[in-house]
C-alpha cells in the first residue's frame, strides 16, 4: 500500500507565453537528488555514466557555478524553500523546517515556493524526500511516522511508497534485504551492491509512483508542479549490482586533494563521523589519517553506481513525461541539496564551507527556444530558485526573498557585474567569487580567514593563501560582509 506523507520539492516553471498544447500554464518536475555533487558526465566527469542526466543537460540549461547556503541536508531545503539565507542557528540545522514551518496555520504569505504554486492555481504533488524528511512527515529516525506534516500547506497531494521497509527513514537507509541501518544498530556497510532490480531499493519504488502519478496529472488537465526526491547518492551507497557493474573499479579516480589544506585549522573540517557510523566499514576516516587507495576506489565505486541508478530512476520518468506529450509543456530541474567530499580534504561527507561540500548539480530543461543548450557560468544561489521558479512562470512574488531571479542568465547568459554565493556552517560564513573563494570563521582558533585561489577553474583549495594576499582580503571583505546575516550573533 502506498503511504500518503508530505514531501518537499522544487520545480521550475515556464513564462506566460509558452506555446502549450494543453494548458497555458507550464507544469514543473522537480527532482531533488541527495548529496549529488557536480559528479556527473555533463560536468566533465566523463568517468560517470550518467546519460539521462546528461541529455537533459545537453538540451537544456546546465549551471556550472550554483551553490548552496547550507550544507547539510535539512538547513539547505529551507534556504531554497523559503528563499532566504541563515539568519539564526536554527537555520544551520535539519531541524529547521520542522522548528520553523511545521504546525503553523495557514497565512497569505507562503510558506513555502511550492505553497506560492499552490496559492495560484496548481496541483503540487510530493513524492520523496524533498524537505528533510524522507516521506514529508515529522518523526524520529527510529519512531513511528506521525501525522503532522513538514509542509503542512504546501501539498495538494504527499505520497510515499516505503515498500518492505514500511517507514520513510527505514526506507531511507534500506539495504536489499529489507532491513535499514536503524534496525541493524549500525551494523552494516557504508555500500552495498544488490542482487535485485530497480525496485529493490526504494527509489525505483519512488520512480514507478511517480510514473503513475503522471499519468493522473495527465488526465486532470490542470497545471501541475510534481517534486520527486530520490535518497541516492546520501549513505549508505547502495544500488543493484548492475550499476556497479558499469564501473572497473580499478580505473575510478582518486580525489586530486586528498590532504588537509596547508594554513587551515582542524576546526575547519571534520573527522567524518556520518561515515563513521557505519560500524562494519572495512576502514574508518579521520583527519589523522587517510583511509587506503584501495578502499577510497571502493566507495568512489558505490558513491558512481548510486548516481547511475539515479540516473536511470530520471531516464524512466521522461521517457514517460514524452510518452505522455507533456514534455511539450513541462519545465525539468534536477537539483543536488549540497555536495559531498569524497575524501577530499581527508573528509568524507559534507559539512564543511570547501568547494566540494557547497557547489552542487543544477539543470533546468525548459521547453523554450532561449533556454536550450546554454551552459550558464554565472554564479548563482540556491535561494536565487525561488524568484526564478515564479519569474519564469509568470507567478506573482508576494514575499521578499534574499535570492533574485537569475531567469535572464538562461536567456541571455549574460554575467553580472557583482557574482557572488554566501553559505554558513561550522561558525563561519564562505563567499565565492568568479576568481577566489573567501572564509571568514568567528572563533578564537586561528587562522579564522581563508582565502583560496580559483582562477582558471582550480577548485582543489589545497592551500589558504590569505596571508599571502592580504590586499586581496581586505578588497574582498565588505562583499563578504554583506552576506552577514547577523547569524551568529542571533539567538534562538
């Protein structure tokens, strides 16, 4: 039986003047993919087979610089949800939806983006994780799933189908057989290649539901905005065998920055302890030492086989969405909620303000002429998705938001003049640039600025050169200034 929970999602609309066959309003698929860094053949990982995420890349509008606000899972849906930067601990927190969202009565202003969608007219369907929770619902990891909703306005319609897994957060840390992590006390491995298909885990599950779900949308005629979120690449990194068996896990690179930055405090990063948790991994991370190149390829290979079975899970549900003619009329997003260090650093997982914890996967494939084949190299802001979602579909804003439209970016690919991205974790605020990337931590260990050259694309930060550019620093720090949200000085 399918279970009926709220989700969060993300999707993107198209302008008032899209020629549409069956509506005049475009529909929005957003598909929000756990943990998924800019490990993808579209971004030049030509190692990782990903070729339905690719082609919608290819013909669509591929985002080279897109950052998060937050990386971790539940503070950054909230940023991208709500439209707005941190500006209280809560805010840093996967609590943040539940603190600041759950159990409100329903007001003018959205709650959400999704709640604006709803407010003019579509059918929004959530299917997934799309805000913190697995299923949309507010429960422990290892309780029985409540009653309240995350989004308790944002939904038409929340489904979930936890299959033999029978929760969402057993399904969202199921192995094959039909246990999860909780039930197995963290007994288990950090990977696992299955010996079943597709629905063997519970995102295929999740693509079949959503599969028959277009199908009703089809039918009912009405605008829609359907988020799918898939729990793959998020730990354990596991898929059905045949994705692992794409890979030779001999010829799988190794991170290019496998050691701690030179200048850095500890504090900086972490010891991987997420990772950690899984008590049956062969070899445990740290920052004292870096687990061995055979083992590193080991769980590369999960972390490439988990986005290929993804990857597959999206291929079946545009081939249905063309199946069904509503890929004439249906704006695609696919959007990573934060990235993932893959022993870069000596880190494995994210949390971190580097590079590899903060850029993220973002395509949007519209139906328009203007906004196909176009990689965009502006950089832009997760919170930036909320004004260009209603922007593009001609949705009125009726609540500010720290983000802006970037919609003249599919356009025109045309750069402002001020590029910028701020994100928070870990006492500190990080600000990219087009040429540097710029930390500053409010702490007493030193050194508490960071500043890492990104010219010509270099993105290892395997140096903090701030006391080598101190110019650089203090140009830099009044923009970085303008991100301070007061964040670290708020109270709760």
């Amino acid at each position: 039986m399918f279970r009926y929970f709220t989700a969060l999602y993300l999707v993107l609309g198209l302008s008032n003047h899209l020629s549409a066959q069956t509506q005049d309003r475009p529909n929005v698929l957003f598909i929000c993919v756990d943990d998924l860094r800019t490990e993808l053949g579209a971004y030049g990982k030509h190692y990782v087979k990903s070729p339905h995420i690719d082609a919608l890349a290819k013909t669509g509008a591929l985002f080279t610089n897109h950052y998060v606000q937050v990386p971790t899972c539940g503070a950054s849906r909230h940023a991208i949800l709500t439209g707005m930067r941190p500006s209280k601990p809560i805010h840093l927190s996967n609590n943040s939806i539940v603190e600041e969202i759950s159990g409100q009565p329903e007001k003018e202003t959205p709650e959400t983006f999704i709640h604006r969608f709803k407010q003019d007219g579509y059918h929004t369907v959530g299917i997934g994780k799309i805000s913190h929770s697995a299923d949309g619902l507010v429960y422990g990891y290892e309780a029985q799933p409540s009653e309240q909703r995350e989004l308790p306005h944002s939904w038409s319609e929340l489904l979930f189908n936890p299959g033999k897994w029978k929760t969402g957060w057993n399904s969202f840390f199921a192995y094959a057989n039909g246990e999860n992590r909780q039930s197995l006390k963290k007994q288990v491995k950090p990977y696992e290649a299955g010996e079943t298909d597709d629905q063997g885990y519970p995102d295929g599950l999740t693509a079949d539901l959503a599969i028959s779900k277009l199908k009703e949308l089809k039918k009912k005629g009405q605008p829609f905005f359907m988020g799918v979120g898939f729990f793959k690449p998020h730990l354990p990194f596991n898929a059905p065998k045949k994705y692992w068996d794409l890979y030779d896990e001999n010829k799988i690179p190794l991170s290019p920055n496998p050691d701690i930055p030179e200048n850095v405090n500890l504090k900086s990063l972490h010891g991987s302890g997420e990772f950690n948790q899984y008590a049956l991994g062969e070899e445990k991370a740290g920052l004292d030492t870096q687990v061995s190149d055979a083992y590193a390829r080991k769980l590369r290979h999960g972390y490439l086989a988990s986005i290929s079975y993804i990857d597959a899970q999206i291929g079946k549900l545009y081939q249905e969405l063309k199946a069904l003619e509503l890929d004439k009329n249906t704006i695609i997003v696919i959007w990573g909620d934060h990235g993932w260090h893959l022993g870069d650093q000596r880190v494995w997982g994210k949390h971190t303000l580097f590079e590899n914890a903060l850029k993220s996967t973002l395509i949007i494939n519209s139906p328009l002429p203007q906004h196909k084949a176009k990689k965009v190299r502006a950089i832009v802001e997760s919170v930036d998705i909320y004004p260009t979602l209603l922007d593009m579909c001609g949705i009125d804003q009726i609540k500010p938001t720290d983000g802006e439209s970037f919609e003249k970016h599919i356009k025109y690919n045309i750069p402002d003049t001020e590029e910028v991205a701020y994100s928070y974790f870990r006492n500190g605020i990080s600000m990219r640039t087009k040429d540097y990337r710029l930390t500053k931590y409010f702490r007493k260990d030193q050194p508490v600025i960071e500043l890492y050259d990104h010219h010509k694309g270099n993105a290892i930060e395997n140096k903090n050169i701030a006391d080598k550019k101190p110019n650089t620093v203090k140009e830099l720090m009044p923009l970085l200034n303008k991100g301070d949200t007061g964040l670290y000085n708020a109270s709760e």
